[in-house]
C-alpha cells in the first residue's frame, strides 16, 4: 500500500493504519521481521521520530512486537490479526453505511444495491 499520508489527522495515527492494512491484507505475515525504522521512514517520507512513535504505538497494542537486538515483528497471533480485520471492516462497513444515509439511501436500499452489484446485475 501507497504512503498516501495527509494533513487531515496526525501522521503517525496514518502510519499506523497503512501497517496494520499491510498485516490484515497478508503483505507483512505473521511472524515477519519489519524493515528498520529508518527504512520504513525513507520509504514513507517521514521523519525517523514519527516512524519510530508509529512504531511503538503499534507495540502497545500488541500487532507488532520488539527483539531487543534484532528489530520489530509482527505478531504470530492469527486470531488477533483476524479480530483487527473484522474490526476494520465492520468500520469501513459503518463509513459506507453513514454515507449512503448522507446521501439519502435506506439501509434497505443499499443491500439492494449491493445485492445487485454482487450478483453482477449492475
């Protein structure tokens, strides 16, 4: 995935959410070693610090853990990296949804839509 980060929310939190849709997508498996802070900074075009904040942030909730000498892993826990997925979607599934409101379509409506788009008819 793209570093395509914005001015709209803090950098980091954005770095967070483009590594944890790389774990939740298979990009980075479980168990992988992550590039060095610094590779991933270059990569991102971000400053080491911010990289590094992301980083630990991701420690804290347990998706990606620390080998004192050897770097950053992602997590061998299936089920959690199962549980951030179901979570993720049910979000974008809810940013849909409040759109689709916005826009003045029914929940109704929207499962015709897609039930039509699924089964090709659209």
């Amino acid at each position: 995935m793209p570093w395509n980060l914005t001015s709209d929310r803090p950098i980091f939190s954005q770095i967070m959410d483009i590594i944890f849709q790389n774990i939740i997508s298979g990009k980075y498996a479980p168990g992988e070693k992550l590039p060095s802070v610094r590779d991933l900074a270059a990569q991102a075009a971000v400053n080491p610090n911010t990289m590094q904040k992301a980083l630990s942030e991701l420690e804290k909730t347990g998706v990606v853990f620390a080998k004192r000498t050897s770097g950053r892993y992602i997590t061998e826990d299936t089920a959690m990296i199962q549980e951030l997925k179901s979570h993720m979607a049910l979000e974008k599934i809810q940013e849909f949804l409040k759109s689709m409101e916005n826009l003045g379509i029914s929940n109704e409506e929207t499962a015709v839509l897609l039930t039509e788009i699924l089964e090709g008819e659209k």
